[in-house]
C-alpha cells in the first residue's frame, strides 16, 4: 500500500475529522477508498486532462469516484464544464486557477540585455525586430504549425517567431518552416533551462499560444499564459478551452478566435499594453499566495 495512502488512513484514525487533498484527477480512486475508513472530508484539484483522458475504462471510474469526493476544485471555469458534463454537483464544484510564484520569474538583467543575448544566440540583428515567443510543450492542441503555416508568411520581416519546447510536433514544425521559406525568421529552440527562458520573455515583445481544437485533448488551463504575465509580456492567445481564464482580455493580453489568420494579425499588429502594468495585475491575481488562501478558504470551510 502507499506509503500517502497509509498516512492519510492512519490521520483519520487519529483526528475526529481529517481533511485530505488530492492533486490529480485521477487520485480519487483514492480519495474513495480513504472516505470508506473513517470521517475524512476529501477535495481534489481536477486539471483537464485528468478528467477527459479518452479511455472507456477510465471514463466509467473515474468520474464517478470525483463525484463522491467532498469538494471539486477546477482550474478554469472550462474544466468545470467538463465536470458538469460528466454529471459531477455542481454544488461540490470551485473554480480557482493555478498560481505562480513571482521568485520564480525574476529576471535580473535588463530587457536590452536579454535582447541582446538572444541576438547572440540567434546570430542575428534584432535591432527594429519584433520577437514573437511560445513556450510550451509541442503536441498538435499548440496551434504552433498551424500559426507558422499561416500567420508568419503575413507578417513582414520585422517578425521573428522562437518556438521553445520539446515534443511530438518539433519535426511536423520544423517541415513547415522550411516549405514556407521561413528559416531566417521562425528559429525552434528546443528545450532551454528556466534562466534562459525568463530571459527570453524578458526580451520578447509577445507571447503567442494560437492554440486549436483537438478531439479528446484540451488545455485545462494555460500555465504559460500567466508566467510570460508576470514578466510584463503581453500574450495573443486563442479563446478557447482554460486560456480564457489564464488571459485576462484587454488588461493581460487579448483573447482572439482560434484559427482566425485576420484576428491574430490584428491583435499582433496592434497590441501595445504597458508591460509594467501587465506585470503587477498577473502578479496581483494569480501569486501563490493569494490561491493558496482562496484554497484555504474552501478545503477549511464547512
């Protein structure tokens, strides 16, 4: 038996009410079995994925084990529809997004010097350049071929495009670069270390997440959204799925419709938000610190 597993029962037996928190969707099969030992109110975060993985066996158990926990914390008001959908109360369900921790995005050199050092890695000039940055996983729901195949060819040569992340669209990707003669302006990066990453955002003048609908896979909420934020970078993203709690449209970036070549053009053309103001309003509503009381707020109450 695990050993969380075995402190969690050896808690309800010790405590006249114990108050256990999963992490994971897929943890209440857990989360069923502790209830079934004694008083325990249990909550569980819930995802995305960890509530829609497409697997009949999956899609027959877990729900149901979700819907006998005590309390049901989405990241996005989109995972909660998934929830409802899958006949989970309404009544057991809290929508709070994740956090981020501002220490953990803080960027000690100036923005001349982060263009700078991107330059030097690129071989390039960026001088009169707009960086274009996304920074993620590579798997098809990223909308980055497409957005290559169809965006960067309309943009002029002021626009360069840096893609960092590791995945199973890195070639698809890189095919399309070269059959759009993109090479000189959308450069993939691979996987870089979290410095160099924040560097990045620092230099960047937008953050792109031209994410697409794809069956059976969905963004629960846009993690990267809300770290480019507190860097002061403003983000285009798609209005779709949890990206629409991660951006803030208007005040952290702008929302546009997925696939919409025109919009996101517009958008990318015409954004100019203060980074500094970007910066203090994604820190203002989604540092740790202020989710971990608004979870206190619910995993404590009655």
């Amino acid at each position: 038996m695990p050993y969380a597993l075995l402190k969690a029962l050896y808690l309800i037996k010790s405590e006249p009410i114990s108050r256990i928190h999963l992490c994971d969707g897929f943890l209440s099969v857990i989360g069923v079995f502790i209830k079934a030992f004694g008083p325990a109110v249990v909550s569980v975060t819930i995802h995305g994925l960890d509530i829609t993985f497409r697997n009949r066996l999956y899609q027959s158990l877990i729900p149901r084990c979700v819907a006998r926990l005590d309390k049901i914390i989405c990241v996005s008001r989109h995972t909660q529809e998934k929830c409802l959908d899958r006949g989970i109360p309404a009544e057991k369900i809290y929508v709070i997004p994740n956090g981020i921790d501002p220490a953990d995005l803080r960027v000690s050199q100036t923005r001349q010097r982060c263009r700078a050092e991107a330059a030097e890695r690129l071989g390039l000039s960026l001088e009169g350049k707009r960086i274009l940055l996304t920074v993620g996983r590579l798997v098809p729901r990223k909308g980055v071929a497409w957005f290559v195949q169809e965006v960067m060819p309309r943009l002029d040569d002021r626009y360069y495009y840096l893609i960092v992340g590791e995945g199973p669209e890195f070639e698809r990707i890189t095919s399309v670069v070269s059959r759009c003669h993109l090479e000189d302006r959308v450069f993939l990066l691979g996987k870089v270390t979290e410095g160099a990453r924040n560097n990045l955002l620092h230099a960047s003048d937008l953050f792109i997440m031209p994410n697409v609908d794809v069956d059976g896979d969905i963004e629960g909420f846009g993690i990267a959204a809300i770290e480019a934020g507190c860097i002061g970078l403003p983000v285009i993203a798609s209005d779709v799925q949890g990206l629409k709690d991660a951006v803030l449209d208007g005040r952290t970036g702008f929302l546009v419709e997925a696939g919409n070549t025109e919009e996101f053009l517009d958008r990318i053309e015409k954004t100019n938000l203060d980074r500094e103001a970007v910066r203090s309003l994604v820190i203002e509503t989604y540092d740790w610190r202020r989710i971990y009381r608004r979870y206190r707020d619910v995993l404590m109450g009655h």
